[in-house]
C-alpha cells in the first residue's frame, strides 16, 4: 500500500474571504468548515492577484504570476497549453488524479494534466455557442436531462448566471450543482485506483451566481441580520454595467435578498463538503490526507455599491485560504492564524512539498509551509475597461492605480480593513512609495504603462500577454 498522503483540493468560485465564517462571525455559517480551519492552518491575507475565473485557475494549476501565464484579464478563447501544471506533476508522481467540477479552460475538454475531468463550468455563453452538443463541453446538463427531461436547462428557474436576481432551486435539491459535485466526487472515491494515492480537485461552481439556494438553505436566513455592506468615501467613480440579462436589484429588500441567498449557497457547500467528509472517513482517507480549501475570487456583493470581481478591493480580490495537513504531518501545524501574504500561486510547491517532491522550477508560487516568506508585496492586476486596475499590497497597506485616467487609492488595511477611506492625497510619501514600486512592475510591460519613467495614464490594458507564457515552455 503507497503511503504518501492523499491530496484534496476544494475550490469554490466567487467566495469571499469574510464568506468563512471563522473570518467573519455573523456573516455566512460554515461550521463544517471551521471546525476544519481549526485543525490546519489559516490565511487570513490570502489573494487572487487577478481576481476573475479564467486568470485565478491558470495560476492556481500553473503557480505562475497573471503575467507570466498569460492571462491578465477575463480571456476565453486563448487554448491552454501549458506544458507543466500541478496535476500532470502529480500524475508523473504516480498520482490517480481527478477534478470533478468548475475547470473553466479551453478548450473545455482539456484534461491539463488530470487522467479524468467531469465537468460542469457553469453558463458558459460562449461555450454553447460553439459547441453543439452539451456533452462537448458540460456532463451536469446532461445528468440534468436526464433527470428532468429532453428540455431541462441550467437556468429554468428564470435567474441570470451573472445577475443578482435570486430565486430558490425548484426541484429536487440532490439535482443542484452543487450536490452533483459532491456526488460525483463520492463517485471517484469509491471507484479510484487503490494503489495509487489520489490527486482530487472538487471545484464547485457556486456560490458564483445564479443565486438559486434550494430552499432549505435560503430559509436558515430568513430573519437573519448580515453585516451592512461597506461604503467607502472615495467610490463615486465605480459603476456597475447594466445588462437586462443580468440586472443587479438596488432597492433594499432585493439587495438583501441576493445577500441573503450567497450566504445560502456558501452554507450548502459547506453541508455538501461535510458529505464528502463523512464518505472519506468511511473510506479509511481521513488521517492520511492533504486538505487545502481555497476560492479562485470574491464578490463584492455590493461593497462600495459594487458586485462581481476584477477589482483590487478585498471583498473580491480577498479570498478564503486553509490547509489541514495530514495527521503525522502537522507537528504542532494546528489552529495556527498566518498572516503572511499568499496568493493562488503557492498552492502548487506546497503541496508538492507535502507530496514529497521537488517542485518544477521557475514556479513563481512559494510553499506555504516555508518557514518565512520571501514575499515583501503582492503585484495584481486585472483588464477591465474603464475600471482596469494595477495594485499593490503588503497586507498592511494597499495601492491601487487605475490606468485609464491615471486615479490613485492608498489604504491602511490595518487600520481600516474595510478600504473605506482614501489616504493617497494625505499620505503623499506612501503614495510615492509605491507608485515607483509599481512603475518597477511594470516597466518592461508591452501595453506601455510606464514612459519615462512615470506610470503613463491612458495605458490601454489586454486581457491576455500571448508573449508572456500561453503556449510557450517558461518551466522546465
């Protein structure tokens, strides 16, 4: 029987880092998952450094930087082919590797280094207007048909797949994503390879909208008071895009309501991983097992009088980050709060240190089990139009800077954790600080943010750098 420790990696889409309730009390319940952070180790200045799906996953597979694997925005047509990534590393370990759920890569049915991908992505409109055959790219919506029909869809119950309308899940709550994740995932276990240990990624889709809790969920919050959305005083240039498809409610109740059913979808993938954890234990998998528990983003979720991500706020650039290790591993690695920066990047090399294996080179990730890190600031960044965003953060203080008209933001996240006010016109040293640190960042960038020196306004930004690794062989 192979002894090295099993791998879990659980990662939820659009997840803040206040949505674990253990970073945030009063907000979303997640006592399954608590009582897990408890046992491991909690980041709780952990980031996704360009906060959408496609760019977070790349660098969570890869343990590249945006820049350098490419994606420095929301990019759906470039092809994946990066010739190492975490599970082809895992599996030319002699792992039996497996993700069940959200892979968000194209082409859809690229395996990137898994012996075996079920898949479910969500509403992908440019997947099914290329595709089709649902099959082609989606394994959900044909369980679903086959559940409820020739004509089911994943949005019948008449809410956006990007809005904050909200409604709760009409039929049978074991047909909602998120329990057919875990169902599929309890599959792989009861039917893995047992001489090998396993590599399982359980990637689910929510809490991304659509906000369509079953309602067994929605009614824990019925009554419940959250937290006031944060309001800073700087925030008259931010606006949300309209689009009928996807309206984002402002009147109060509504605004609740969406609130309200995140929440809901938060504490059912909670409930489902405790499924998961039940059917682990029974399966003898419980001791000798890595668990690592991550979202690719956040939600502002109205912050700011915000929704969605991309921008450098810590509602959606803030995510949940925690690893459990092994029990003969731990060495006293428990109920431990690390307040070190970590970003997406560092999954990779930690859980090839746990794994007992050397890390590839020229992996920008470091290992979360380092002793100290190396890291002195965290570079994000994400292509948004008008809203296009560069950033910087050393966990106590956060700059951003807005290349299309030049607007600069400095926070003192120790003193206002909540970003609700502006100190770059009063901090003028802080502000210089790091304005020059990012003109270093960027200076060798192709999109032309620096000229002489300065940080060039009306810098137009890519969601995608070709040159930059997508296709080419940067580690060897």
């Amino acid at each position: 029987m192979n002894e090295r420790p099993n791998v879990l990696l659980i990662v939820v889409d659009q997840m803040r880092r206040d949505a674990l309730g253990l970073n945030h009390p009063g907000f979303a319940y997640t006592p399954h998952l608590d009582q897990l952070a408890r046992e491991g180790v909690n980041f709780t200045r952990a980031y996704s450094a360009c906060p959408s799906c496609i760019a977070a996953r790349a660098t969570l597979l890869t343990g590249l930087k945006h820049e350098n694997h490419g994606f420095t925005g929301y990019a759906s047509e470039p092809e994946w082919r990066y010739p190492v990534t975490l599970p082809g590393v895992l599996a030319d370990a002699g792992y039996h590797t497996q993700c069940v759920g959200k892979m968000h890569v194209e082409p859809p049915r690229a395996l990137v280094g898994f012996h075996n991908v079920v898949l479910h992505d969500g509403f992908l409109h440019d997947k099914r207007r290329k595709y089709r055959d649902p099959v082609e790219y989606d394994d959900y919506l044909p369980d679903l048909r086959r559940e409820l029909g020739p004509g089911a869809d994943i949005c019948d119950c008449g809410i956006g797949c990007n809005g904050y309308a909200t409604r709760c899940w009409p039929w049978d709550e074991r047909l909602h994503p998120t329990s057919w994740v875990t169902t599929r995932s309890i599959e792989f276990l009861r039917r893995r390879d047992p001489t090998k240990p396993f590599f399982l990624k359980v990637s689910y889709h929510r809490p991304h909208s659509p906000l369509d809790p079953p309602p067994s969920y929605f009614s824990m919050y019925e009554g419940r008071k959250l937290p006031d959305p944060l309001q800073g005083d700087w925030t008259h240039f931010l606006r949300n895009c309209p689009n009928p498809e996807n309206p984002v409610p402002e009147e109060k109740h509504f605004r609740d309501r969406a609130r309200r059913a995140y929440c809901a979808l938060v504490t059912q993938i909670d409930h489902e991983l405790n499924r998961l954890f039940i059917e682990l234990g029974d399966l003898n998998l419980w001791e000798n097992l890595l668990i690592l528990f991550v979202s690719d983003h956040g939600d502002l979720l109205y912050d700011h009088g915000m929704v969605r991500k991309s921008l450098p706020f810590e509602g959606c650039a803030g995510i949940p980050l925690f690893l459990r290790l092994p029990r003969s591993m731990r060495g006293g690695r428990e109920g431990i709060i690390d307040r070190r920066l970590a970003e997406l990047r560092d999954i990779f090399p930690t859980i090839c240190e746990v794994c007992g294996l050397e890390a590839p080179a020229g992996l920008d990730g470091e290992s979360l089990l380092a002793p100290e890190s190396r890291r002195k600031y965290l570079h994000g960044e994400h292509a948004n139009g008008e809203l296009s965003n560069q950033w910087l953060t050393d966990g106590d203080e956060k700059y951003c800077w807005f290349p299309h008209d030049g607007r600069e933001l400095l926070f003192d996240l120790g003193a206002d954790p909540g970003e609700l006010h502006d100190l770059s016109a009063e901090r003028t040293e802080r502000t210089a600080f790091w304005r020059e640190r990012l003109v270093q960042e960027l200076a060798d960038r192709p999109e032309h943010y620096v000229l002489n020196g300065h940080l060039r306004p009306g810098s137009e930004s890519r969601t995608s750098l070709p040159w930059a690794g997508i296709g080419k062989e940067r580690v060897s």
